[in-house]
C-alpha cells in the first residue's frame, strides 16, 4: 500500500536526508533510480521504498513488482528532491540495508580485491563494477577507503554494490595475512614491481591489493605483499588511475583462472 507524505519536514525526510549525506557509515542506504531499486529488490536488501508523485509508468510497475508487504512512501516534488542526490531524479528510492544483500555465487571465489585508502568514490564504484563484470565476490576495504555506500559510489557501480561483498576492516593487514593463511597470493601493484606482462603464474587463489591514488600501498601493506607487479608504461604519464590500474590487474589474473594453459 502507497502511503501519502504531505510535508517536506516529515521525519522520515528529515531520516532519509541524513542517510543521503552519508556522515557515517550506518548500515542503511539508498539506491536511487529505477534500475538500481530494481536490482535492490531482486537482492531482497529494501526495507522501504519511497516514490515522486504522480508515478510514472516505470515507477508504479517497480511499485506493483515489490508486493504489498513493502512500505511505499508518496512524496512530492519538493520533497523528493530533499532526498535525491541525482539532477534528474527519476521518483524513486529504495531504503537499503547492507546487512540484508543476498549476494550470488561468484564466478571466481578464489580472486578478491583488497583497497588501501583508496578516496575516490568514482574509483571505488569502478572496482566494484569492474569486480563484477570479471565475476569476482568479496572486496575488503580498510577505514581510510571511500564509504562504498556513499551515493556516488552506488551509482558507479551500476548495480555490483548488490553482487560483490564489500567487507569493511578494522585492519586490513590482519585481514591479508589470515588470507595467506588460507592459500591466497597477496599481489600489488607498484611502479618498483616486476613487469606484469612478464609474471609467472600465481595459481588458483590470490587477492589484489589496490593502494592510494596518490601514496600507493601504504609501507605496512606493501611488506605483506608476495608479488610486487608493475603495469608497463611505455608513453608519457607517470602512473595510472586507481581503477584502471585494478581493472588491468583483474583481468590479467581472470586470464589466468579462464585459460590456464595461456601461461
């Protein structure tokens, strides 16, 4: 059942604004956009959707695709864009919780990713999406990495943040030793590595270390690492963008579980 909202300064705006600034990393957050609220349902994480009146079209068929035991808050213009973070909203949000993603199988458990103060929210939806894309399941990100569920990064991740697990870590560098332990190869890339096009093959289970835009790996990460790889640039720029240069990275260990004999 829709449910109205007349006022602007309704509590549940007042909450939801707070949830759209994102000023800590609460485990509620919203999905904006038709497509994003669909994928939000299918991973059964919504708790409540809210939507611009008057519907439109695909608006009210999301609505009538959610079922009668959701809750749907109808809001006005004015109102909607209190809480809308894209310049052309499309009339609806879904109220997520991280805790509540039911998250596929991957394709290639055995590969993950691991970010070390990485800031940029554009880059850190782009590894996801990319994670996604190769079928990779589990990113583990430190404290200092961009909040994956800022309102950005959800949007560039078109839809990954609902298939790749995004674990927050108190200590990174516990997180990658217990992860050796277990048989993965720590990998990095760095300019002071060994030419990636050149590597020898890392076997079945490894995670990819992805470092600061500006700093790289941080010293404490870097000496954990078993393969230190750097990507060849063989024209003018200095380093490369964080995202491509996990996405690079990605794919020549995805080339590697997919054609084994390539190696």
């Amino acid at each position: 059942m829709i449910r109205p909202i007349a006022s602007p300064h309704n509590p549940l705006i007042a909450r939801l604004r707070q949830l759209s600034l994102r000023k800590d990393r609460d485990p509620l957050f919203l999905a904006e956009g038709v497509r994003l609220a669909e994928e939000a349902l299918r991973s059964g994480c919504v708790r409540e959707l809210v939507v611009r009146t008057p519907l439109s079209a695909p608006v009210k068929a999301l609505v009538e695709s959610a079922g009668d035991s959701l809750p749907v808050w109808a809001v006005e213009e004015s109102a909607f864009r209190r809480i809308a973070e894209t310049v052309t909203p499309q009339g609806v949000l879904a109220v997520c919780s991280a805790g509540d993603i039911r998250f596929p199988v991957p394709a290639y458990p055995e590969l993950c990713v691991a970010l070390n103060g990485v800031q940029d929210p554009g880059n850190v939806g782009t590894i996801i999406r990319t994670m996604d894309a190769a079928g990779l399941g589990t990113l583990y990100i430190d404290q200092a990495t961009a909040d994956p569920f800022a309102s950005k990064v959800i949007r560039s991740t078109m839809g990954g943040i609902f298939r790749v697990a995004v674990r927050l870590e108190s200590s990174l560098a516990e997180t990658l030793v217990r992860l050796r332990s277990g048989g993965s190869l720590i990998v990095g890339g760095t300019l002071s590595g060994s030419d990636l096009f050149s590597r020898p093959p890392c076997g079945q289970k490894a995670c990819i270390v992805i470092g600061n835009e500006g700093h790289g790996i941080a010293e404490n990460i870097l000496s954990l690492l078993d393969v230190k790889l750097r990507i060849p640039m063989p024209g003018g720029a200095e380093s490369l963008n964080a995202a491509v240069s996990a996405g690079i990275l990605i794919y020549d260990f995805l080339r590697e579980q997919m054609h084994p004999a390539a190696r």
